[in-house]
C-alpha cells in the first residue's frame, strides 16, 4: 500500500492539489484528514466518492500519532485500497507526520511516497519570522515543493523566493510552474520522475512561542448571512479586533444560496457551494476572542 503524504501551512492548497491528484489514482484509494479542532470542512471539499477517514482535535504530530498509525494499520489490513492520501493538520510538523507513517509502515508493509509540501509565496516572509523553525520543518522535510500564488509575485521576486525556498531543502524537487493551471496527470508524472536516493528526516523539535499557540473555533450559524455581511466579517479579522485569525473555511447559507469562504490574512475567496450539513466557520488563529466572534455571527445570522 503505498501513502502520500500532502502537508502545508494554513491556507497553502492542501485541498486543491489532493482534489487534482485523486482522479488519477483509481478507485481502490483513501484519505486519510487531520483537522485541527472538532469540526471537519475539508473532508466536505474532497471529491465524491472517495472515502475520507478523519482525525479531530489536534495534530497527528502530537497526542493523536497513535490512533493516525492504528487508521492506516487498519486500512493495510482490509487491503482494499491501494494509496492513501494524508492531508494533515497545516499546525503540524511534517516531520513528524512522517515519521508516524514510517512507525506504522514498518508494522504494516506500508511505502511511503515522495513528501510533498505545498507552499504559499506570498506568505513565506512573514510566516517564516512568525513561527521559524516550526514553521520550516514542512519545507525542510519535502522531498517535492509546489509553488502557490505565484502568480502574485514578479519574476525578480518569485526567483528570489525559490532561492531561499532552495536553500533551506536543497535536495528536494521544486515544481516551478503554476500548478493550479495543470491537471492530475502532469503533476502525478512529475511525482513519479523524482527519484528518491534516501530520506533523513530533519527533526527541529521547534515549538510555537507561546504568544503563537494556536486554537480553533467552530461559529455555527443558525441563520441567513448575506455577501456583505461575510465581507465585513472578513475586513473585521483583517483588523485584529477577534484576535490573529491564521485560517477560516466553511460554508454560510444567504437567502438564494450557500457561499464558500476560504479565508487567510493574505488571500480570501467566496464562492457558491451546495448547501452544507455544517452551516458555519472554522477559524484557527491565536489570541482568539471566541465570545465576541460567536456574538457576532448570531447578530449577523439571526
């Protein structure tokens, strides 16, 4: 059984490049979300028909390694699926997200693939200062980078940002085009080109500072927002008032229809979606004020 582990900070693509990935990996596959907090959205986002098994309330590098290693035993033992597909936690260390698959494989007769680390370039600068070596390790353990939002960075500053992303991993592949312009089956063929010699996982142990501990909140809503509305909730977390908001998604009902919001301090979308079972928002952030964001959500949704 082969496992593909798709790891990157809050807001990177993680989502969108298993989506593009899953159509060429056949029917007998499964993936495996690790969210951060009790509630699940991404699993909502991943492609019909496709199986998802999902680990809440923490990070598979911390207190949950054990039941994420019990998940894929369990899954090599029912052999019916040929790859798995990790998307982790973006708060969690690759380093030892992978070294739970290798525990595990090495019970399991699990092969674990090429680490993939999707990146956001426009957010690099700021979250390397902001979290440092926690930060790194995704970068500094991935056999393969992809490149997000380059589009938004000039040719002076995109070649400057692959060179600092290179001299932090040199030995790993970068993908140096747009990969959200590519489909699956170009982005599978360049997985399969990179040739792995060995892998020595880079163990920085590195800790958030405590001003940084993150923690998550889920706002349901029991009413009707309009577009506006999810706007100013968004000018509002941009200000700071709730506190530092790292990462929202989840889906709001208007009156005509259901709006997808995918929210980080650098880029936002709102788009339309099918009505969901979970009407409301994931936030991760730290410093978070959850009474005064709740209030809000029921003023604006009552």
């Amino acid at each position: 059984m082969k496992v593909r582990i798709i790891s990157g900070f809050l807001g990177a693509g993680k989502t969108t490049f298993l989506n593009k990935l899953l159509p060429e990996l056949g029917e007998q596959t499964v993936v495996i979300e690790n969210e951060f907090g009790e509630v699940s959205i991404d699993s909502g986002r991943v492609k019909d028909g496709i199986p998802v098994r999902e680990i809440y309330a923490g990070c598979i590098c911390c207190s949950l390694a054990a039941d994420f290693q019990q998940a894929l035993k369990d899954i090599a033992v029912e052999q019916k699926e040929q790859q798995v597909l990790i998307e982790p936690s973006g708060v969690g260390r690759l380093s030892d997200v992978a070294k739970a698959c290798k525990d595990a494989g090495n019970q399991a007769g699990i092969e674990i693939e090429p680490l993939i680390t999707i990146v956001d370039v426009t957010a690099f600068e700021e979250d390397r200062k902001q979290f440092g070596q926690f930060y790194l390790d995704q970068i500094k353990n991935a056999d393969v980078i992809f490149l997000s939002y380059i589009e938004e960075l000039s040719e002076a500053d995109l070649s400057v940002r692959m060179e600092e992303i290179h001299m932090l991993n040199p030995k790993a592949a970068i993908y140096k085009e747009n990969w959200i312009e590519k489909d699956g089956r170009e982005l599978l063929a360049f997985l399969k080109s990179v040739k792995l010699e060995s892998r020595k996982l880079f163990f920085s142990h590195a800790e958030l500072p405590e001003e940084h501990s993150f923690s998550s909140v889920f706002l349901e809503s029991n009413g009707h927002a309009s577009e506006k509305e999810i706007r100013q909730w968004i000018a509002k977390w941009d200000s700071g008032c709730y506190g530092t908001i790292l990462r929202a998604k989840g889906i709001i009902l208007t009156e005509k229809t259901a709006v997808a919001v995918d929210y980080t301090p650098y880029h936002y979308t709102l788009s339309a979606a099918e009505a969901p079972e979970e009407n409301g928002l994931v936030l991760i952030g730290y410093h978070l004020d959850k009474k005064a964001l709740a209030a809000d959500m029921e003023r604006r949704t009552s």
